[in-house]
C-alpha cells in the first residue's frame, strides 16, 4: 500500500453490509431493531432517572447505550441510539417524550406559518451527535454503526395529531383537505431528516435505516401520491453519501415495492409478511427480517425452527440480514435473544 492509498475502513469485511450490497457473506447477519433499549438490565440501570430526550443529547449515554447489546449479543451492527423525534427537538419544537404515552407535540402543525417556524437543521443543532458517532466508531472497530431517522409520514404525523395516534385522522384529513400544507411539512422533514442522516454519516456512520413506523396506515396510491416522493427525496440524499440504505416500515406488506423503489437498498419486512413474498416484490434489493417479535417467548427449538426457515427463505434475495419483524419488546429476555444470535450466526450459509 503506497503512502497515498487511504487504508480501508475497519467495516470493510463486515457481513452486514455485504449482505446490504448483495456480496457473499461468511454468516448471515443480524442485529435486532430495539436491541439498545428496555430489555437489558444494563440500560434500565443507566437510565434511571434519567429522560429518554435527555439521554439521546448527552454522548455518553448514547455511546454506552449503543455499545451495550453489541458487548452482550455480537450482533453484527449497532443501531445510533436516538428517537425519531429528537431532530425536531434540536432545531426548537416544544415536545417531550412521555413514559407510556410516546413523544407529545405542545403545538401541533395546522397551517402553512406553523410549518415555516419550524427551523431547517443544521450540525450545529446537533453536535452532540456527531460527538457520539465519532466517539462509537472508535469504540465499534469492524462492527458497523447504522444511522437512522424518522421518515417524513410517521414524523408528520407525530406533528399533526399532537402525539401518537391509531387513526392518523388529523394527518390524512391534511393530507386529503390541504395538500399545500401537507406538501410544505413533508418538504420541511424530509429536509431534516436528510440532514440528520447526513450528519450521522459524516461523522462516520456506515449504513442508515429510515423509519416509517406508521406508513402501513395508508393504501398504495396515497402512498405513492403523498409520501414516497419525499421519502425518496430523503433516500437520495442519503445514496449520495455512498452508504447503504435500509427502508422499514410497520404493516406495510402492500408498500414494500413502492418503499424499495424510493431508493433503498434494502427493505425492512414486518412478521406479518412473509420473507419469501417480501422477496418477490421488492426486485434486486436486499431484505432484512423478519421473525415474530414475539417468537423469543417461545421454547427456544420453536424460536430456532422459525429463524431457520426465515435463513432458508432468504436464499432467494439479493441479500439478507436476519432481524426480528419489529423492535425488541421490553420484556424479552436478553439470554434468549443471545442464543437466537448464536444460532443465526452458526446456521450455515
């Protein structure tokens, strides 16, 4: 290697993006959405006292929170600890986030001036992230850090409702009655969000993962009319800086070719969609997914039985990366997660 030749990245053999980019991999990998959270003693004792808002501003806390399931499971990636709402706290919007409720809006969006007061981000707004991706990637060496941001839909809807909502009826009422305002709040989010994700990876981050946690709220042409232009526009941006891009949504089995055709990379399969189906609609793009949340309650030969046919389903794609269908449950017993990674990373590939 000459004096000239940039040393390549301590991810450069990772399984996990390999995987992402459709390459051979050694094992199949897998990380777990939520595995940074309630299920590990280790982080309620961190925690204690402590507000979830709080916790995803200080470095700290964030470094060791992320660390922590990748000492305890050997996942193959470790996700930023965060909160999809958290870019909307650091350019100034008035929400907390409430134990047992989720984030609350003090001022919900209704009109195009609301959606002009609300700041585009900027780094400065947010050095404490990039002060914790730097401080993780020196502690991550090969393991690779996956960034991540709230999608324009469910974000707005957070916006729009004032809090957490089953229906969405204030946000598609908008979308439907008032799609100048709607069009200008996707805009704004989208904008933040790309620039939340942006920050992330240059500070080092090697993957992102967008989150459109409420997106399956929607038919496929609302979707393709109203939300995955923007989304796209967040995909793109994130494409130009040269890393992978994982797209999850809840309940969106219908949605998965529109959501692979905003630009990701891969997509993120729900348990409620088989893997093998997933596979067929999403083209030459990766899957990651998709075990039962729930199935690492059961006797671990039924945990294991049901991880092995979701291996032996993804053959068939570009590429795949083991996760569960959705976050980890807070009551889930870390030792059983442990022995899913074990069993994951020693299933043949």
């Amino acid at each position: 290697m000459s004096a000239t030749t940039p040393a390549p990245a301590p991810t450069a053999d990772s399984p996990f993006l390999a995987a992402l980019r459709g390459a051979p991999v050694s094992h199949t990998p897998v990380w777990f959405m939520r595995q940074a959270g309630r299920s590990l003693p280790e982080y309620r004792a961190l925690r204690e006292g402590v507000g979830m808002l709080e916790s995803c501003m200080t470095p700290e806390l964030i470094v060791e929170i992320t660390l922590q399931p990748v000492r305890r499971y050997g996942v193959d990636a470790a996700i930023f600890f965060s909160d999809i709402v958290l870019p909307l706290k650091a350019v100034g919007v008035d929400l907390d986030i409430k134990a047992g409720v989720g984030p609350v809006v003090a001022e919900p969006v209704r009109t195009l001036d609301d959606v002009a007061a609300i700041p585009d981000l900027t780094p400065e707004h947010v050095p404490f992230i990039t002060e914790a991706v730097r401080g993780l990637v020196g502690e991550l060496g090969a393991t690779p850090l996956i960034g991540f941001a709230g999608a324009p839909f469910t974000v707005a809807s957070y916006l729009v409702e004032g809090g957490p909502s089953k229906e969405h009826a204030r946000t598609k009422a908008m979308m439907f009655g008032a799609p100048e305002v709607w069009d200008a709040l996707m805009r704004k989010i989208g904008g933040i969000a790309a620039a939340f994700l942006e920050v992330q990876v240059a500070a080092g981050a090697s993957a992102v993962q967008l989150f459109d946690s409420w997106a399956g709220a929607l038919t496929p042409e609302d979707y393709r009319t109203h939300v995955m232009p923007h989304s796209a526009r967040v995909l793109e941006r994130a494409g130009a800086l040269g890393v992978p891009r994982i797209h999850f949504g809840v309940g969106t089995g219908s949605l998965l070719g529109a959501m692979g055709e905003a630009g990701a990379d891969a997509v993120g399969v729900d348990w409620r969609t088989p893997l093998r189906s997933a596979i067929d609609v999403v083209g030459a793009r990766a899957v990651q997914g998709n075990l039962d949340p729930t199935l690492v309650f059961a006797p671990t030969e039924v945990m294991t039985d049901r991880a092995a046919a979701i291996i032996e389903a993804g053959r068939a794609a570009h590429g795949h990366v083991f996760n569960l269908g959705h976050g980890v449950l807070p009551s889930t017993d870390p030792d059983q997660l442990a022995r899913l990674v074990d069993f994951v990373h020693a299933y043949p590939v």
